[in-house]
C-alpha cells in the first residue's frame, strides 16, 4: 500500500522535475534568440517522463543504481537532476530561416514556455493535492 502512494507521488515529482528542467531550456532558448548560429533545443517530454518512470521503477524492483553513459559536457547537468535517466536533447527544426543561422522561433519558443508554464503549476497543484490526501488519512481526517 506505501509503495502505491509512494509511487504515485514519486512519479509526479519527476514529472516537476521535468517540467522545470524543460522550462530551463526553453528560456535560453528564449535568452538566445538573437544569437548567431544558435541552435534551438528542446525534448520529448512524453519520452523522457516515460523513461524516468522505467527507470524509477526498474530501479525500486532490482535497487540498481546503473546510470546511463554520458556522451556529452552538456548531459551531465541533466543527468544529475533527473538521478538515473538522463534527457535527449534534439534540436529544433526552424520554421523560417534566418540570415545568421539561429533556429529560434520566438513565437513557437513562447507558445511552448508558456504551456510549460500551465502545465508546470498544474503538476505542482495536483502533487500538493495528493500530498494533503496522503496526511488527511494518516491523521484521520477523513
């Protein structure tokens, strides 16, 4: 019954974990838009919360502390705050060229920082949800 709860609250809690680190990336994106030659990143949320879940859950059952290699400078940083798993940064494909190179789309980079953004407060309001449920019924509030 603990593992359920813990679970349930572990996975959430990487979800924010993600969403934060996603929100990081798309302000230097946002930071970088007039650049030259910089090239926007960005990464499969849906992916990368399926893969922290695998590896959480592997990791729970078999206790395997394994982490996946490293293969750049940059993957270090991400690797760390995610423990096991480790965000794929893929760059963006630009909509429109421009004539120094860089691929930032300001209004994509925004649209996509702002729905962050949504989605980061909904994730931390339903973790906060759960977490009262969880010492509502230990104190028997019920």
């Amino acid at each position: 019954m603990l593992d359920k709860m813990t679970g349930i609250i572990d996975f959430n809690a990487q979800a924010l974990s993600l969403r934060a680190e996603r929100q990081k990336i798309l302000a230097s994106n946002i930071a970088n838009a007039d650049t030259p030659h910089y090239k926007a990143v960005d990464f499969n949320f849906a992916q990368a919360l399926s893969q922290a879940a695998t590896i959480a859950g592997n990791s729970r059952k078999t206790a395997s502390t394994a982490t996946p290699p490293i293969t750049s400078s940059r993957h270090l940083a991400i690797a760390q705050a995610f423990g096991d798993s480790a965000v794929r940064l893929q760059y963006r494909q630009a909509s429109q060229p421009s004539m120094d190179a860089n691929t930032v789309d300001m209004d994509v980079e925004q649209a996509k920082f702002a729905d962050n953004t949504v989605r980061y407060e909904a994730s931390l309001r339903f973790l906060n949800g759960q977490i009262r449920t969880i010492l509502s019924a230990i104190s028997g509030q019920g």
